[in-house]
C-alpha cells in the first residue's frame, strides 16, 4: 500500500519531515573562543571580555576535583553530594524547592518543556537574553517580543501581551546585554497584577554582581507569588561557564513538574562538586565582586574620555553604544587581540557588549577603544 505523500511545505531539504518551528531556528552563533582567535591570527596574547565569564579563572583545582574524575565510570547522583544542603542554605529556601540543570540554559528549556507547546504563547522583550526566544521556537509556541523604551523593559506592554493562551513571561534581571534592573518595588507591582496562572521566569544569572540596593531576588517574593522561577547559574560570579551548572529556586510543585522532564544523569557529577567547592571559595567569591566594581568604575571613566555612551551596569559587562557598528568595533578589535560581543543579534547595531575584565585588561582595551576612535 502506498505511503500518503506528506505536504510539500513540511518538507525538509533531503525530503524528512523535520518540524516547522526547528527549521525556522538561527543556530546560536557563540563568542569566539580565544583558541579560535589565536588559530586565525597566529598570536598567543588574547583576551576574551566577550562572553561575561569570570576573568580570575576557575576557583577549583584539579586536585579538589581528581577524586571525582575516579569515579567517573559511575552515574552521577547529584543527591549524594552536599550541592543541595549548600545552596538551599544560601537562599534560605528548602531543597525541594530547587532543580540543576546543566547550566541555566537548561532549566530555561526545562522551563519550556513544562509550560510550552504549540498552543501555548511566552513572553520576553526586546534586547534580551536569546535563549528565551530559541526556547519558544524549540516548543513551537507562539511568542511576542515585547518593544523596550530606551533600553528598559515595558512592563506595561509585557502585561497587555499577555492572552489566554500566555504561560510564561521570561525576563532576565539584571538583563542582559543592558545590564539594567527592574527594581523590587517595580517587580512586586508587575508580579502583583500578573494572573497567577502564568509564569513569570526572572533569569538571575547576573544577580550576584549587583549593588544597587534597590534589588530584590525573585528567592525573596516566592511566597507571595508562587507563580514565581528563579533560575541562577555558577557560569559568572563562579567561574564555573565550562562544567555547565546551573538551577531554578520556585515552588515545590513546580519543581515536581520540572524533574519530571529532566534527564535522569543531566549534571555530572564533576559539575556538581566544582559547585560546592566554588560555594566555599568565598575569598575568590570576594575578590571577583571587587574586582568588577574596580573594573566597571575603571571602564566608566574610559568611556567617558572617550565620549561614548554605555549604560551603567547591574552586572559584570556594560554595553556600550559606539559612533559605527559593533561589528565594524568587534572585527577591529579582534585584530589588537581582543574579543569583545558585537549585539547586532540583540537588535543593537551600533553597540558592543564587555565583560568587565583584570586591571590590565580592561586598560588594554582601553588603548585598543582609544586607538579604534582615533583612526575614525
Ligand atoms: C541572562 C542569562 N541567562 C542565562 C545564561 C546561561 O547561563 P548558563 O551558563 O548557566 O547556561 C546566560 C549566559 O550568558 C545569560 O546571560
């Protein structure tokens, strides 16, 4: 008996029937990595202020972690370690409020696993983390990108997208690539008016950098607002991006939902022991918030010699508005050894995005930012 001929429209190039919504996927384009740079320009001295990761390194050694890579014949169990006591501890919340993943990245597809499908419609705005986007498109749900006003989100305009159909809002507090901040009293009013029956994601990968005092952890609302999912990640303030680690706080029930869609073995057990072993670093915890504080004022007074307009940061990057293209700033700063995030892909042409670096990083690029404006 013949097989029906499926419709042309669903067809793939070589004829299978891969979904519509994965087709129309961009493939996430990463930061170079400095190897990739050295390889392509042939030289060694390259510094990455791309990617937000911690520019002191990795806060746990090979021999804090040689027990583990033994045992590396056997399937993790994430349980058997101290990684739940220690970050329940940390946010005064219970471990059954919490799920890791490998990284945030993954709880945020979790996230989709248990609230989208294809009738089902997210939220985020504007000049945002891309992950939310690609989480939509992966699910097949419908999305709407809500417009920022100069750079802030419209929380207005986030609570009139909202529709029957709405299951999640995802907004990055701090944001990234903007680095601002919805503070606690604008959050509570948003949370305050959101149906209950819709989730409100607060991606806090940056939350440990901030300082403004007007901040409040999505952790600390979880009672009033149960419809409430913090995820965080030991990628930044960590110095962990490699062992890919990272978790939701929210409620019970949620949790319950969300282990039921993760893989059983989804963090290693390397990953899990580089965590508490980076918990307990505090004196590199120390050294990495002071250093950014250092670096950020640094970077501002660059700027401002400079005459270029950056946003001021809750995070550990500032974005920076340039008189040309990122990409143009990206290529050019790539030549002088320098990685930096160019944003066309966030809808910000002309601007660049920099991971706040070492003293002497950041003076590097400030010489190379100098130098880039002087030739005009
Ligand atoms: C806002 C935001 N959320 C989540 C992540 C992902 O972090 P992870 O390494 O934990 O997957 C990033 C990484 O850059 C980010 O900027």
């Amino acid at each position: 008996m013949p097989f029906p001929t499926p419709p042309p429209i669903l067809t793939g190039m070589n004829g299978l029937q891969f979904r519509k919504s994965v087709q129309a996927i961009k493939p996430y384009v990463p930061g170079k990595s400095i190897e990739e740079v050295a390889r392509e320009l042939g030289v060694n001295d390259i510094i990455k202020m791309a990617s937000n990761e911690n520019p002191f390194g990795c806060p746990v050694t090979a021999e804090q972690l040689a027990p583990h890579i033994q045992r590396g014949s056997y399937y993790p169990n994430v349980a058997t370690t101290p990684l739940y006591e220690k970050v329940a501890e940390l946010h005064g919340v219970s471990e059954k409020q919490l799920v890791f993943g490998n990284g945030s990245d993954e709880i945020l597809m979790m996230l989709g696993q248990v609230f989208l499908s294809s009738d089902t419609h997210a939220i985020f705005s504007q000049h945002t983390f891309s992950e939310y986007e690609f989480v939509c498109r992966v699910m097949g749900a419908s999305f709407t990108s809500v417009p920022t006003r100069d750079y802030t989100y419209d929380l207005q305009a986030i609570l009139y997208a909202i529709r029957e159909e709405t299951r999640v809002i995802f907004l990055a507090n701090p944001n990234n690539p903007t680095g601002l901040l919805i503070s606690r009293q604008t959050l509570d009013a948003f949370l305050s008016v959101v149906p209950d029956w819709v989730a409100v994601v607060l991606d806090e990968a940056y939350a440990e950098f901030v300082t403004s005092p007007d901040f409040a952890s999505g952790i600390s609302l979880l009672d009033k607002y149960p419809n409430v999912i913090v995820t965080r990640t030991f990628s930044k303030l960590y110095g962990l991006a490699a062992f890919r680690i990272g978790y939701a706080v929210t409620a019970e029930e949620t949790v319950t939902q969300l282990h039921k869609v993760r893989q059983p073995f989804n963090v290693n057990q390397i990953a899990a022991m580089a965590a508490v072993h980076a918990l307990d670093n505090a004196a590199f915890i120390q050294r990495t918030l002071e250093n950014n504080e250092m670096g950020k004022r640094y970077l501002y007074s660059i700027l401002e010699k400079l005459g270029l307009e950056y946003i001021p940061t809750e995070a550990n990057f500032i974005c920076v508005q340039l008189p040309f293209s990122g990409k143009l700033a990206f290529e050019n700063l790539l030549k002088l050894g320098i990685i930096v995030r160019n944003l066309a892909s966030f809808e910000l042409p002309n601007a660049i995005r920099i991971t706040i670096g070492l003293t002497a990083q950041n003076e590097r690029l400030g010489t190379a930012l100098k130098s880039l404006l002087s030739r005009g």
